[in-house]
C-alpha cells in the first residue's frame, strides 16, 4: 500500500559556532495511513529531529542533507516552498507536542487558539468556529466544556491541557497527527487515558500517526510498526510483533531487556555494553537482607504542612504529609511509590531534615533526629544522605569532581590531609566506574549518568548508613537506569546499606525494593512486599497505578 | 597513588580561563580590551601626575586653535582692547615721579624675567582661557574614568553583599532589606541625587569631604546600589533552591560555605557584568553632574566641565573643546561598552 | 480586587514612612542648617537665632518630625525659603510645561520602539543585529548634553529651523513651535536603546514554545510576530512603560535648562543651586508617593494583560 509519508536518506546536522553536529544520520522510514508507527529512542538518538524534518519546525541552525527526501503526496516536503508547507500544517499533518503548558499561548483561552486554526484553514469564524472548538473539546474528553472555552492554559491541569493541544491538532481533521513524546510529562494514571484516547481518535479517523516515546513498552500498546533510532540511525523497523518477539538487533534486544520486569527479580539487569560489567546477568534471583531485630530507623506520625497565602486574612494549610509511619531496616531498600503531590519527596526531605515536619519523630540509633539544632544534625548528616533526581542540578558546576568529593571529607575530617582525600576520591571514583581522569573535570563533561554515579561517589565519601533515592534514575534513560540501578545494588551489598528509594515508576520500585509503601495525597494507602502488592493489591489506588504501567506487547495482544 | 600522580591527572578549564580563550577569539572584543587598557594607564599616569599635571598653565592664547588648522591671522583672536584715541598729554611736568622713570626702566631692564611665550597653536587647542585642551581633556579622563569606576564598585559590594543576604536568607532580614529597597526606589533617581548632592553641598560634610571627587563617589553609590541588589537577590532566591546547594546542606556546609563558596562563584559572572555596565552609567552621570556644577569642584576638570564650556564656546565658532571632550569620552566609552558585550558573550556563550 | 488594592496600600504604608524619615533625617543631620541658610551670608547671631525660633528648630526632634508628617499631609509646604513663593504654587505652575514635554516624549519613543523592534526581531539575521549594536553602543556613548549642545546649535542656531529657547503661555504653541527641538532630541538619543531592549523582549517570545505551535498549526509568520508575539511582549513593555513614568513627572531637567522651560527639573535643580530645601523635600517625598501609585496602578494593570497574574 502507498505510504502517506515517505522518508528517504534523512540526514540533519546543527551549525554551532564553527563546527556541525550530526543527529540525523541516514534515517528512512515510511509511516503508513491509517495506522500508527512508532519512532523510538532514547535521548540523542534523533527521533524528535527526524519527526520535525516532516514539517520543517526545525531550529535556524539546522541543515537537512541534499540528498535527503520527504515524500507527501507526491511532493518533497523538504524542498517545498514555505508557503505551501504552512498550508499543510494544521491542515493535512499536525504536531502534538511534549510540554502542553509551555506549548499553549499563556494570553489567549483556549477556545481563541482552537477557533485559530480554524480560521486559518477552514474560514471559520465567530459562531461557527466556536460551536466547532465546543464538538473538539467535547471529543477529546474536557468536562464542562462550554467554561473550558474561556479558560486559559494554566487554569488547566496537565492532562487537560493536553487534550486541549490534541483539539487542536485534529481540529481539520489531518491526515497525519505527530505526537511528540505526548505523555512524558504527564502522571503515569493521566498517561494511560491520553493514550486512550489517541488510540481512539486514530481509530475513528483513520489517520496516520507517528509516535515518538522513549518509552517501548508504551510504544507497544499504541503502535503497529516500530522503527528503533539509536544515535541518528535507525538500527531495527517492522511490525511490532516481531519487534517485541523476535528482535534482531541487539539494542533493541537491550531496550527490551534492561526495563526492569514486572514479573521476575533477576540478581542484575543486563545493561547496553556500558562501563560496568554486569556481576551476573544470569537467572539467580536477588535475595533480600534478612530483617533485624531492631529497626534502623523509626518514624511515627509525621507531618508536614505548608502555608498557603489565601484572601486577605485567611491562611490555608497545604497538607504534604499527612501523618506516616514507617520503619527501615538495615541493609534493606524502603521503596515509595505515588505520583505528583503524593508527598514522597516531602518524605525524602524530612528524613534528611532538609526541611523540618511540622509534628512527628524520625529515630536513629537512639536519637529523635527532629529534636537536634542544626549542629547536633551535622555529626548525623554524614550518616544520612541522599542522591537527587536532577543530575544535571545537583552538581555545583563552577566544582570540578575532585572538589565536590573532596567537599563532605573536609567538612567531616574523613582523611589526615588533603592528599590523602584525594587518594580516597580517586579510590571512590574507580568503584562507581570512572577513571581517575575525572578528578580535574567539570560536571558539564559527563553524561547525566555520569552525573549520577559522581553523586553518589560524593554520598559514599562519608560512609553513610542510609543513602535516600530520590527519584535518582528517573531523569535518565533507560539504558543508564540499569547502569545506576546495579551499581546501586552492588554497594548495597558490599556496604551494608539501606535505601529510601521513592521514584513514580512501579517497575523500577518493585525490583528495588523489599518494603514498599505506596503513597497518594500524603498518605500511605497500602504497604507490603513487592511480589504481594503485585500479585493481590488492595487499595483501589495501587491497583489504578498497576494498570496504568505500559506492558508492552503482551497487554495489547 | 605518590603525589605525583596526582599532578599528572588532566585538568580541565574552568570557567574564567574558558571565558578568556573565547574572549581572546573575539577580535571586536580584544581591540576594545586594548583601547580601555591604554585609557587605563593614561589614568594612572595622570593619578600620579606624570601627565596632564600642568593642565590649569596658561600656555596659549584664548581660543588658540589646534595645530592643523593653524594660527588664526584674521585679527579675530586677539583680545586687544583698543586703546583710547585721543591727544597724547604729556603730564611729565605735573608728574612727581616723572624724573624717576629712566632710571627704574633701567634697573628692571637688568633683572631677567621670564615670560612665558603664549602659544598660538595647541595640539588639540586651547579654551578661553588659554589652557591646553589636550591636557584638560586627559586629566578630565583620569577624573571622570576613576569617579565612574570607584562609584561602580562601592555600588556593586553594596549591592552585592545586601542582595546576597536578602536572596539567600529571606524572612525578616529579607523583609527589612527590601523595605530600604522600596524606600529607595520609590523615590526617583535623579531626585535623590540631588536631595544628597544639596545636602552634602552645604552640610556640615561638606568640610570633611573637601569637595573634591568624593561626594560625588558617594552619592553615586549610594544611588546606583538598587540594580545590582535586585538582581542578585534574584539570583540567590534561584540558585537556594537548587539541588547542588540542598546538597551541600545535606552533606553539612554551614550557610557561610553554602552562600560564598558554592552560590557566589556561579554569580560571579553576573555581578561582573553589572559592575561593567554601571562603570558607563556612572561616568555619564558624572559628566552630566559636573555639567550642571553638582560634580567635581570648581579647581577640578571633567569632561562635563569642559562640556559646560563648550557650550558657550560653539556659537563664537571654536569647537576644538567639545569635539576632544566628545571624542575621548565617545571612545572610552563605546570601547568599554564593546567590552562588556564581548564579556558577557565569553561567560555565557548561550545568551544571545 | 478591592482586598489586594488595599492589602497594597497597607504596603505601601511603610515604605512612605520611610521615605519620610529618610528625607526628614538626611536633611536634618546632614543638611546644613535652614536658620543660616534663609538668614542669607551676612546675617546676624540674633537674626539667625529668632530664624530658628521662627521655623520651630529648637524644639525636640520628634516634635520637628510631626511636624514634617503633618505638612506633607495637609500638602501645606510653607513657602520656598529664597523665592517665598508657595511651594504647592511652584508644583502647579510648572507641573504643565514638564508633561508638555515629557508625554509626548514618553509616547513616540514607546511606539517607535515597538515598530523599530518589531521590524529588527522580524530580520534576525546576525549581520543586522550586530551592526545595530555597534551602532547603537557608539551613539550611546556620546553624551546627552552633546546631542543637545549640538542640536540645538545646529538645528536652532545654524539652520533656524526651531527656536532655540523658549516657552509660551499657550498649550498650543508650546506643543507646535517649541517642543518640537527638544522632543525630537529626546528621542532620538533613546530610541537606540530602547529599540534594543523591545527587541531582546520581541526575541525572548519568538523563542518560546507556543510559538513552535502557532507555527504547527500553520500561522503566518507575520501573524506570529503582530498578534502572538507582541502580545506576550505586552507585559515586559508594560513594566518598561511603568518604570518611566515616574520620569515624566520629574521632567528632564537638562532639556528645561538647555531650552529655558519653565518646568519643574529646572526648578528643583535651581533649588539645589541654591539649597531651597523646602522645595526639594516636599518634591522628593510627593514624587516618592506618586511613585508607589504608579507602581500599584501598573499591578492592576497587570491583570489585564497577562492572565496568569493572580492577584492574591
């Protein structure tokens, strides 16, 4: 069957300053009416370039190869003049973006922006166009429509806004919608119904869309074909059955197999040919430490709340946390699970009294840690510690490494003299698997799980008990997940530690963790054993979270 | 590990040196950097007075013209006031003192004097007065140049510390610190220049102070504290919440570490900017301050000085004065505003 | 609306009061003494001690604060120490020359800015944008004085095409014949700046991501730049606009002694001249006041042009 977009020995490369970076570097595919293809790959890899050449909404600086050819109807989109582009744009292929705040206007409501590209390109105006913009909000799932016309973008949650951008982007009933990476910003429950709906519309209207996700087993509930980029060149496409099935190459292999599995606990996760050697990639499954007699940690009753400045006298009280109990134990992980406004990282601050609860008690080795003044806390700090989610934020960039490692020793007179802390940089440098070259180098140098693996080369500088995750892979990809996750659990072993490790991701926790506590609205709503929580969950929420994980082929099949 | 290995590990640039090889690139930004280089060192020559020092001599005609053009022969320089015409009264006879006039022509005649020759020509001119326009206007840069960059720095430190305490601290400190802020903003700039430079005129400081260059640093900057404090107190409020500072208070840096060591190096290039920009501000204030007699004093040269004479000068024809004024200032000045462009471009190649 | 509206006035309470104190301290204590300086140069020990009785400045300090507040309240000044002229009178009479000046100077350069701007953003090529920089840094780095020194010897003295002073009685004439010069010059020497700083704001929203959208959907670029862009630039511009209106009131003061306007920059600078405190503190403390109004009027503005803003 003809394809509607044919795309033919794409290459695009960036002018910066003197030199030309390359991301697209021979990428051909055809997207098929009236079905879904999927584009996916992890950061770099040149899915979002590939699928913005279709529509030229690339930045100034971009350079699309001579020989590159994007075929629509006949027509070479690349070398289209930029008038008839802009006439199909909207009209015949449209472009659903990642961030929907930032991508909606913030000074126009949201009936104005849908009635726009009406009025654009089907001449509808005033009346009409509103009635219309009312059918699309109603199509795409917005309750209370009729007012939702007259509200502005950020009067709108997440998931609204959304569905607000795909109103738009089906407003003229486009042969082609792109969804770039539409869900990643979203909670993992929101992520589900977009999806939903997506599927529905694609249905409906047979039109042709193209999914970019970093995401595969998201991808493979939604899509029909599968072309795999790894740096700017398509390393596997096909169907999606024989993708999940049978994949030829070995990233896709990867890709397939370092998310950790929802239905087995493997010793380590195979990783895509990294630094670290994975210990034992083979079958044995991990063994959790035994529970000791005594807790490590207590807590009871803990609270947090946050003012909020309301009307004029008025003050009202956001509650973040609303009084939890849990307990850690040695050489154990504690996983928290719960989406945006769950409080996990409330939890996260008040364990390392980043911030103070505002009731409760954390015990320690004998000591209620929320009764301690700020010198007290700082012998304790070192025992305490904790990785933060953004790599590229919790570095301070003007340090080079050796300084950042070299920092928390000083502090806590680890080490008789600077030479010796170095020594021990270097040595804690090498475990976490970088060489010793980058003692002299900036943070900006390395890789975001490079960054990662410097933060907790920082944290194991103080020979903590207790290191909190908090949501410390989440930002990476899924490659450099299994990465950090294993190096993780080698030093959980070697060391004796015990971890926090609160992320959204049900997945990631489940594998991590031997305790769990699932959070929602502040409160713990159920907690248990991974294997139990999956297999028999209680709580309506847990079970909401469980249906909401993308499960690949299978769940579709 | 020996200690040698240590020093054998790579070391990458930071960010001042990378800020430096990007400027050294730059060839707009390396040729301003050498022209406010050469302003500076004149500067310095005419602080320790081996330049300019002379620059109230006399040592040319009024109005004389710069060398190029040449002495003005049209009879239209001189200042000779023509003398009485009328008979030629010989009061010898009448006069007691008439007898001894020979004999003191005579003596002076013996005693060497010195009289200095009045130019015709100056290089770059001369004013009313007869003064060396080149002088003046090197002796006004090294005034000018040195109040602009002396208020710029007082204003940033204040600027700088205030900010950084309002911005990292917040609550009441915080509070306290922008209620001066809003004090001092609510009341227009130009006004409180003059409300200080009135009260520092005839006020009892105005004794201490001696006039000279010093009030007018003062009120400067005491005036041009409030940009720099906003924005750094902005920067601080953002780099607080940011993960490497929650880190350094997690592994237990005190507030001091956490506000010098970690947050300050990451704004340095901000607040260097800052600095940059309002050297310019300042020397054009001051000019403009000086213009209108609120500036240097009276015994003092500035540009603005010269520029107020100038004004005068331009309707009887002689614009020698306000095109050298105009010309060091315009130069100083567009090189040192390349410079911060060119600056602000090497520390953060993103921003464009 | 009205809670927020009074919320801020209740703020604004302590920054007046410590304007007052301000102005009332740093007269005070750093000032030289009235008694003196009215009793002129030559005056006695008697004259100046019954001066000082006269103006209430043996009394103790806090009695001479109330004093202070009391007056600003009542908008009763008294009277100039040198001219003996009302000082409410001296603020109405040359409050009119200054705002015939400074607003229509206020407007062009706002409009001409933003079409300036606009047209600058719509270029973008680099060879444009650093050539206007250059340009305009050389032309910033002359300054203001020579532009009107200049100007007003070239196109008054030389060319006659302006009056080189002068002010009238009539509205009318002012804004025809006299005004014109120093408008022009005005704007003129800020239109270079102020055309970089709409163009930075233009660039900021071009780069944001609602207009990849607009642009998805097919939006001219045209369309993009004249109702998406400019829109959004709106509330910086507005913020820009606010900060310079407290400046209109003040009038430029160089612009009234360059051209003899009978304006209120000319007569506090000439107050300063001659230490006419009495004008200059009760200017300072009235323009601090206005300008909180402004700032608070602007807020509301606010809400108006950006919808995000929650007035809370």
């Amino acid at each position: 069957m003809h394809p509607l977009i044919s795309v033919q020995d794409l290459r695009v490369s960036f002018r910066m300053g003197q030199r030309s970076v390359e991301a697209v570097r021979g990428v051909s595919f055809d997207i098929p009416t009236n079905s879904t293809l999927a584009l996916v790959g992890e950061s770099g890899s040149g899915k979002t370039v590939s699928a913005m050449s279709i529509v030229r909404l690339l930045p100034d600086n971009a350079l699309t190869g001579a020989a590159s050819k994007i075929l629509y109807n006949g027509q070479d989109l690349l070398r289209a003049a930029p008038e008839s582009l802009r006439a199909l744009r909207g009209k015949d292929i449209s472009v659903v973006f990642q961030d929907p705040m930032s991508s909606l206007n913030p000074v126009f409501t949201v009936g104005e922006q849908i009635a726009e590209v009406l009025a654009i390109h089907l001449g509808l105006r005033a009346h009409p166009a509103w009635e219309r913009a009312l059918e699309l909000l109603d199509e795409v799932g917005i309750d209370k429509p009729r007012e939702r016309l007259r509200a502005y973008a950020h009067e709108l949650s997440g998931g609204q806004q959304q569905r607000v951008m795909i109103a738009m982007a089906i407003a003229c009933e486009p042969k082609l919608l792109i969804a770039d990476e539409p869900t990643t910003a979203l909670d993992v429950t929101v992520q589900r119904q977009i999806m939903e709906l997506l599927a529905r519309l694609q249905q409906r209207s047979k039109m042709g869309m193209l999914f970019i996700s970093h995401d595969l087993a998201l991808v493979g509930e939604i899509a029909s074909q599968v072309v795999v980029l790894r740096e700017g060149t398509v390393r596997e496409a096909g169907p999606v059955a024989g993708i999940f099935h049978a994949p030829q190459d070995a990233y896709t292999r990867a890709l397939l197999a370092c998310r950790p599995p929802l239905d087995a606990r493997p010793r380590r996760l195979p990783v895509i040919g990294d630094t670290i050697p994975p210990k034992e990639t083979a079958a044995p499954r991990r063994v959790s430490a035994a529970i000791g007699a005594v807790p490590l940690v207590e807590a009871r009753g803990l609270r947090k709340d946050y003012p909020l400045r309301a009307g004029l006298f008025r003050r009202s009280m956001l509650q973040a946390v609303k009084g939890i109990d849990f307990e850690m134990h040695k050489g154990r992980t504690l996983g928290v699970v719960g989406e945006s406004g769950s409080g996990k990282t409330t939890l996260a601050m008040l364990l390392t009294r980043l911030t103070d609860p505002s009731a409760g008690s954390i015990r320690f080795d004998g000591r209620d840690l929320t009764l301690l003044d700020a010198a007290q806390m700082r012998a304790y700090r070192s025992r305490i510690q904790i990785i933060f989610q953004n790599p590229y934020a919790s570095l301070n960039p003007r340090f080079t490494v050796g300084q950042i490692l070299n920092e928390p020793m000083a502090i806590h007179r680890i080490g008789s003299d600077a030479d010796d802390r170095a020594r021990r940089s270097i040595a804690l440098l090498d475990k976490v698997g970088l060489g010793s070259d980058a003692f002299g180098k900036y943070p900006h140098e390395f890789s975001g799980g490079q960054r990662q693996r410097i933060a907790i080369a920082r944290c194991l500088t103080m020979r903590p008990e207790i290191i909190v995750c908090d949501e410390s892979v989440s930002a990476l990809d899924v490659s450099v997940q299994a990465t950090v996750l294993n190096l993780l659990l080698d030093l959980q072993e070697e060391f004796g530690l015990s971890y926090l490790f609160i992320s959204h991701d049900l997945a990631v926790v489940k594998y991590m963790a031997d305790d769990i506590l699932v959070m929602h609205q502040g409160e713990v709503v159920e907690r248990g054993n991974p294997g139990a929580i999956y297999a028999n969950p209680q709580h309506a929420y847990t079970r909401q979270l469980l249906d909401a994980i993308p499960r690949g082929l299978s769940a579709s099949a | 590990m020996t200690r040698t290995n240590l020093q054998a590990l790579p070391r990458s640039a930071g960010v001042w040196e990378q800020a430096w090889s990007r400027l050294r690139q730059d060839r707009v930004g390396m040729a301003s950097l050498a022209v406010t280089l050469c302003f500076i060192v004149l500067v310095l020559l005419a602080q320790l007075g081996l330049v300019a020092s002379g620059w109230q001599m006399e040592v040319g005609t009024p109005f004389a013209p710069p060398h190029f053009i040449g002495k003005i022969t049209d009879g239209s320089q001189s200042a000779v006031v023509a003398g009485i015409d009328g008979p030629n009264v010989d009061i010898s006879d009448v006069d007691p003192l008439a007898p001894r006039y020979a004999e003191w022509s005579e003596r002076a005649a013996r005693f060497k004097t010195i009289v200095s020759a009045k130019s015709d020509t100056l290089p770059f001119g001369g004013d009313q007065l007869g003064r060396d326009v080149l002088s003046k206007v090197v002796k006004g840069a090294q005034v000018s140049i040195t109040v602009g960059l002396a208020a710029a720095l007082m204003a940033t430190l204040i600027g700088t510390v205030l900010g950084a305490v309002a911005g990292y601290f917040g609550g009441r400190v915080g509070d306290l610190l922008e209620w001066i802020y809003n004090v001092f903003t609510a009341i227009p700039y130009i006004l409180l220049v003059f409300a200080l430079a009135a009260v520092l005129k005839s006020g009892p400081l105005a004794k201490t102070l001696g006039g000279g260059v010093w009030s007018l640093v003062i009120i400067l900057g005491l005036v041009g504290w409030t940009g720099i404090y906003r924005l750094v107190r902005a920067e601080y409020m953002k780099h607080r919440s940011r993960e490497y500072v929650r880190a350094a208070e997690a592994i237990g840096a005190t507030h001091a570490a956490r506000m010098f060591s970690h947050i300050l190096p990451n704004v340095s290039h901000v607040v260097l900017v800052q600095l940059s920009l309002h050297v310019v501000g300042f020397i054009k204030a001051e000019v403009i301050l000086s213009f209108l007699g609120l500036g240097v004093p009276i015994d003092m040269v500035s540009w603005g000085t010269m520029l107020s004479e100038a004004q005068n000068e331009l309707v009887l024809g002689k614009w020698w004065q306000i095109v050298a004024a105009t010309a060091f200032m315009a130069t100083f000045v567009t090189a040192f505003s390349l410079l911060t462009d060119a600056l602000r471009d090497a520390l953060d190649p993103k921003l464009r | 609306m009205l809670p927020y509206i009074l919320r801020r006035v209740w703020q604004m309470i302590p920054t007046l009061l410590g304007v007052i104190l301000l102005i009332f301290f740093l007269f005070k204590y750093f000032g030289g003494d009235p008694a003196e300086v009215m009793a002129g140069l030559k005056a006695s020990p008697e004259r100046i001690a019954s001066l000082r009785a006269q103006l209430g400045l043996d009394r103790p300090v806090w009695e001479q604060l109330w004093l202070f507040v009391q007056q600003i309240f009542s908008f009763n000044w008294g009277k100039s120490w040198t001219t003996n002229e009302p000082i409410a009178q001296i603020f109405a009479t040359r409050l009119p020359a200054t705002l015939t000046i400074m607003v229509p100077i206020l407007l062009l350069e706002v409009l001409l800015a933003i079409v300036a701007g606009l047209a600058v953003a719509y270029v973008r090529g680099s060879l444009s944008d650093r050539a206007i920089m250059v340009i305009s840094t050389v032309a910033l780095s002359v300054s203001f004085l020579v532009y009107i020194i200049v100007g007003q010897y070239l196109f008054g003295f030389v060319l006659g095409w302006f009056p080189v002073q002068g002010w009238s009685a009539s509205f009318w004439k002012n804004l025809i014949t006299y005004a014109p010069l120093p408008v022009a010059l005005a704007v003129l020497v800020s239109l270079a700046p102020q055309t970089r700083l709409y163009r930075s704001f233009f660039l900021d929203e071009i780069g944001q991501d609602y207009v990849r959208t607009a642009r998805a959907k097919g939006v001219t670029e045209n369309a993009i730049l004249l109702k998406h862009v400019l829109r959004n630039a709106m509330i910086p511009i507005l913020t820009n606009v606010a900060t310079g209106l407290p400046g209109v009131f003040i009038g430029s003061f160089l612009i009234e002694v360059f051209f003899s306007i009978p304006g209120l920059g000319r007569e506090i600078l000439a107050a300063v001249n001659r230490s006419d405190y009495p004008v200059i503190q009760a200017a300072t403390v009235y323009l601090a006041a206005l300008t909180m109004l402004i700032n608070l009027i602007t807020d509301v503005l606010y809400k108006l042009v950006d919808p995000r803003v929650r007035l809370t």
